[in-house]
C-alpha cells in the first residue's frame, strides 16, 4: 500500500497535468510510434497504455506506425539482402510484398494491445479509402524501386473513424494514381497526416534523447526548440546523420500548421505522458518562433 507521502505525490502529479488536460481536449494528435521501443514488448505496452489513456482524457490520437527493423528480419529470413539508398529502403516487387504483408501484422498487433485496454482502435494503410496517394520517390535521380514520395492526404476515413471514437493506427503504404502500392517512410507518413488533419501536436517516438547542440555532452539537450534555432543548427552543421531529415520533417510540419512537434525517447517508459502533462517535459519540443512566448 502507497504511504499517505506517495499519495501526495501522485495527487500533485495529477494537479500539474490539468492545465494540459484542458488545453489539449478534443484536439487531434498524431503519433509516430517506431525504433527500439517497438521491439521491446514492456515498452510497447506502456506505448499503448498511453495513447490509450490520451483518448480517455479527451484527446484525439491517431498512431502512425513503422516497422522497418521487422522488415529487415523478415527479409533477412527469406534470404534476401537489404538495400538502402540515402535511409530509404530499395523496394523491388518482393520487397514490397513482404514489407506489406510484416507492416499489416504490426498494424493488427498494435490495434489489438488498444482493444485489450478497452478503447476502439481501427487498423489501416493509406491504400484504405485513398488516403495516402504518392509518386514515386527518386532521391537524386536513383530509382529505388516502390518508394512512394507523398502529394496527398484524404482525411475523410481518418475523420470518419475519429468521429465515430476509434484510434486509426496507420500503416505507412499508399497507392500512386495506378494504384500500384508503395512503401513510404513513416515519418514523412507522420508528418503528412498531422498537417492534413490539423493536428495539435505530433510526437516522434526515437531512439534518442531528443536533440542536442553537441550529441556528446547530454547537458546539452535543448527542451524548446524554435524554428530559427532549428534552421541555425542545420546551416551551422550541427545536426547530421538520421536526426537531420527527421528534424526537417518537424520544421515542415509545424510551418504546414502542426503547432507542436516532440522529439522523444520512446525507450524511456511513460514518455508521451511525460511530455504533455509536464511541466518540464523530457524531449524537445519543435515550436513557430512566436510559439516561444508561451514557454517564457
């Protein structure tokens, strides 16, 4: 049994998350769920308990899913090398069958661990209902194959599944205007859905902190970032590797009308609720240069 000092403690905790709770009510929140913390099954369920529970305190969450480490494993199964060009996954027509039919499991077993809590969930791709149309991606003029490079987002299943209080979890595969399927990077997939439906904030689920001025000191994690800080630490050479194009993902989305984007570790348990209903927070939060204000 808790002592009355804990009970205190969680009491306050709860105080703290008010503000937040009645601030985000009834807004739309999109999260992009992947990396390590979706191959640990403690982490995912702790992931899921926490979408889980925004829905129950009056938000509106819709996950965006990856599954590239499980792809690699399946693919690696089958005997078949992996390729990348610039991060993005070479996808002949083998590839692209496996990589549907691994992204389709995931999808059903997140949407399952949502039901389990009690809350409805409605497992889809961007094949369903058109939602996601692309053209082919040709990073630098390379053609690696069923990569689609995203140009719209028709919300109206979205929309229809968070009205009728479902959680859509979103697999990231579209159709070109063929409708030939293609695989899509989940963050670019995050980023588009939550500018297309407005979305309050969007959440990174990463294998790291969060982002930093020096990657080697992490006293350095910077919790506000605005979006003349970000433009100055891409031109200054500060960021590199996989943390620059998720990074200009969140540029792009909160300058297309996403008023937040979060940088978190999804490693670390609770980080969505640790995050929102802080008021430290752990990560970094992407804002518009006037959003700075409200964090002074």
């Amino acid at each position: 049994m808790d002592t009355m000092e804990q009970v205190m403690i969680k009491a306050q905790t709860l105080i703290e998350a008010l503000p937040y709770i009645q601030k985000f009510n009834n807004k739309k929140v999109v999260v992009k769920y992947g990396g390590s913390a979706m191959l640990d099954e403690n982490l995912q369920a702790n992931v899921i308990k926490d979408v889980a529970l925004l829905k129950l305190i009056g938000m509106k969450p819709i996950i965006v899913h990856g599954g590239g480490k499980e792809i690699s494993k399946w693919l690696n199964k089958v005997g078949k090398e992996t390729t990348f060009v610039e991060g993005l996954r070479v996808t002949d027509e083998e590839t692209m069958e496996i990589a549907e039919m691994v992204l389709n499991k995931v999808n059903k077993h997140l949407v399952q661990m949502v039901e389990q809590i009690g809350v409805k969930a409605v497992g889809m791709c961007g094949k369903d209902g058109a939602t996601i149309k692309v053209n082919k991606k040709m990073p630098n003029g390379n053609d690696i194959g069923f990569v689609g490079d995203i140009k719209e987002v028709n919300t109206g299943l979205i929309d229809t599944l968070i009205e009728n209080d479902f959680i859509p979890v979103i697999a990231p595969i579209g159709i070109d205007d063929n409708f030939q399927t293609y695989n899509i990077n989940a963050d670019d997939a995050a980023c588009a859905v939550a500018q297309a439906i407005g979305a309050e904030k969007l959440a990174f689920l990463t294998d790291i902190e969060g982002v930093y001025t020096n990657p080697d000191d992490k006293d350095t994690l910077i919790s506000v970032l605005t979006l003349n800080h970000a433009d100055e630490l891409i031109n200054d050479g500060f960021i590199g590797g996989g943390m620059l194009p998720k990074l200009k993902n969140c540029i792009d989305a909160v300058r297309n009308g996403v008023a937040r984007v979060h940088i978190l570790d999804g490693r670390r348990e609770h980080c969505l609720l640790l995050e929102f209903f802080t008021n430290r927070g752990i990560g970094t939060a992407i804002i518009d240069n006037e959003g700075w204000l409200e964090n002074e």
